[in-house]
C-alpha cells in the first residue's frame, strides 16, 4: 500500500491514455511530386478502342438483326442499316441515381436513298424498377451536303417535345459532330446543342425531362417517309459513334484534390487534439495547414479556375463553375502553393479522348518529404 502511494504522489503509475507516446509528426512537405487518379468522376467514358465491346457497360439492342450491324472497328461503334428499321445499337448499362449531368459524343451517319435513317444520342430514365422512360435524344439525319438535328422525346402529356424544330448544317464528307445533351437538375431541363466552328449552336429549346435516374443509349433506328415521287429504292446507311462520355455537370461538382505522402499516409498532424491541423515546411517551421492552398489551372498555365484555403485534413474541392471548358474530359494543371510560392513543378492532368479531367474526380497528389 505505501509503495502504491508513493508512486500515485510521484507520478510515475499513470493511466494507458496517459501512457501513450505522441504520434510522431508527419516530415516536413517540400515539394510535389506526382498526382494520381483515385476516383473517376464520369459515369460513362467509352472511346471504343478495345478488340471488343465492353459488355460490362453496354447490351447490344438489334431489333432487326437481318439488316443491321452492330460492330466496335477502328476505334469507333459503327452501325449499319438497310430499309425500314428498329432500335439497333447499344443500350447503356451504366445508371446514374442522380439527373446533374452531360452526355457528348462524337457521331456522323452517311445515307444512300430517299429515305435516311437516324442516329441518336439518347438520355433516358428507362431502368423500369426505379424510373419511367421519360427520354431525349438528338437525332442525326443525312441530306446530303446538310445535316440535320432535331430532338426527339418521350414525355408525360402536356410538356413540350419540341419536335417542330431543327438544325441544318453543312455536312462536309471528312468530319462527324460533337453533340451534347446537359440536364439542369434543378429546372429538369435538358440543353441539346451540336459544336460548330462558330461554337455551340442549340437545336431547339430546352426541353423538361422528369425522371429519376438516367442512362444512354446510342443507336441507328427509323427512316424519314419516303418523298412522294421518288422511288422505292431501299436507303443504305453508315453510322458511328466515338469518344461517347456521361459525367456530372461542372456548374454544380467539383474536382477532389488529397495531399498525401509518398506512401499513402497523411501531411498534417494535430498536437494535443487541436485544430486546425498543421504542417510543417521546409524550413522546418510548424504551420497551419489553412496556409496551404491547392489549386486548379488551365493546362497552358495561363488561367486560374479554382483556389482553395481549407483545414479539412488535406482534402480539397475545387470548383469548376468559372472554368473555361464547354466539355470534358479537359487537360489541367493542379499546383500547391504556401507563401505565394508553388511547391514543386505543377502536376498535370493531361487529357486524350475519353481520358483527362472530369468533374467529381479525385486525385491524391503527392508531396515530397
């Protein structure tokens, strides 16, 4: 008992917690040194480069098997059709619980006869256990030097399907289009616009499209009537699709920025449970981490998009809502920044086809002990 008292009043028999030794700081931060992709923020990024379809994302839909194809070549989903046809295409197996995004891909369609068949780029909530199949596309007809674009809608009685307008532009014979469908979560309406040199042109207005998830599809399907006076010859057409991509709008997501170590561990520390975390720099002084600041630049280095100050643990949302870009995915830079001065050579995000920057990605971006 009076060994026990005296340790008590000595202090030397102490609580676990009391025990405990500090955890030791995280090194000093010098420098960054590479960005790796963690999370993809599109829902649908499909460039048809592969030996084959990738069946994990899409079923092929062929109605008419006996005067369609349905095939992946030289990079792109090409369709073919001959006379009077269904949906024939491919169906998106890829569902988004949520209605803020943009579906763009690249198409084109080539038609011989008097009656052109359509190409479509369609959104749609048509899952069946969870939404109905309210849907808009774009559709693609052949003129010849022309093409034209209308919007084509599946919607409850009373909302406006806008199906009395249309695009005509010219269709030179070397170049497809860019199209692109951008749904508003908050009005429910969807923009249908083609890029031209000129920039974006809209092909109708804005069409309200109540649904609750969303999918693609993309497909060769119908005929125009045949004109009157011309002959029954059967229309033969050619279409493709390239660089096919769904992600969440700009305006409303964000690009995730992680500062971690080399080995995947944390920057930051915190010193007694306080708050805000801290750093320490290069010269060995301990900081604030708010004194970080990450940010988001065009890839030429001229434009800044997005800065941000936090002291969420090294975690960082940086806005896309000012940026430059009318479609993703994007090249980019991400730099990290203490004192005005950057930490290292600017990390880049570069940018190919279906691959670069979108919105809702994370990255982890390394910084050198």
């Amino acid at each position: 008992m009076l060994t026990l008292v005296s340790q008590l009043a000595s202090g030397s028999a102490l609580s676990p917690a009391q025990a405990e030794e500090p955890a030791p700081r995280p090194p000093a931060i010098t420098a960054a040194t590479s960005l790796r992709l963690t999370e993809r923020g599109a829902i649908l990024a499909e460039d048809f480069d592969g030996p084959q379809l990738n069946l994990s994302c899409w079923r092929v839909w062929q109605q008419n098997p006996e005067a369609t194809s349905v095939r992946q070549e030289h990079g792109r989903l090409v369709l073919s059709g001959r006379g009077p046809v269904g949906h024939n295409g491919l169906f998106g197996l890829i569902n988004a619980k949520y209605k803020d995004v943009v579906l763009a891909g690249e198409m084109d369609i080539r038609s011989q006869g008097p009656s052109p068949h359509r190409l479509a780029l369609h959104i749609c909530g048509g899952d069946g256990a969870r939404s109905p199949d309210h849907w808009v596309e774009i559709d693609l007809v052949d003129l010849g030097s022309k093409a034209r674009f209308s919007p084509m809608a599946a919607l409850p009685v009373g909302l406006d399907r806008q199906q009395d307008r249309n695009l005509e532009l010219p269709h030179p014979p070397d170049r497809g289009f860019l199209c692109r469908l951008s749904m508003n979560s908050d009005s429910n309406r969807v923009d249908l616009t083609v890029k031209t040199d000129e920039g974006w042109r809209a092909i109708c207005p804005q069409i309200e499209l109540p649904l609750r998830t969303v999918h693609t599809e993309v497909k060769l399907h119908g005929s125009l009537p045949t004109p009157p006076g011309t002959t029954n010859a059967v229309t033969e057409s050619r279409a493709w699709f390239d660089n096919v991509r769904m992600y969440p709008r700009p305006e409303n997501h964000y690009v995730g920025v992680r500062l971690v170590r080399a080995d995947g561990g944390q920057v930051w520390f915190r010193e007694n449970d306080g708050w805000p975390p801290k750093i320490t720099d290069a010269q060995g002084k301990i900081r604030s981490i708010e004194d970080l600041e990450v940010q988001l630049w065009t890839a030429d280095g001229q434009t800044q998009v997005a800065a941000v100050h936090s002291a969420n643990m090294g975690f960082y949302l940086l806005p896309l809502k000012s940026g430059p870009w009318d479609v993703y995915p994007v090249a980019a830079e991400i730099r990290v920044v203490l004192d005005g001065k950057s930490l290292g050579r600017p990390q880049r995000i570069e940018s190919q086809g279906v691959t670069g920057l979108y919105p809702d990605d994370v990255y982890d971006l390394v910084l050198k002990d």
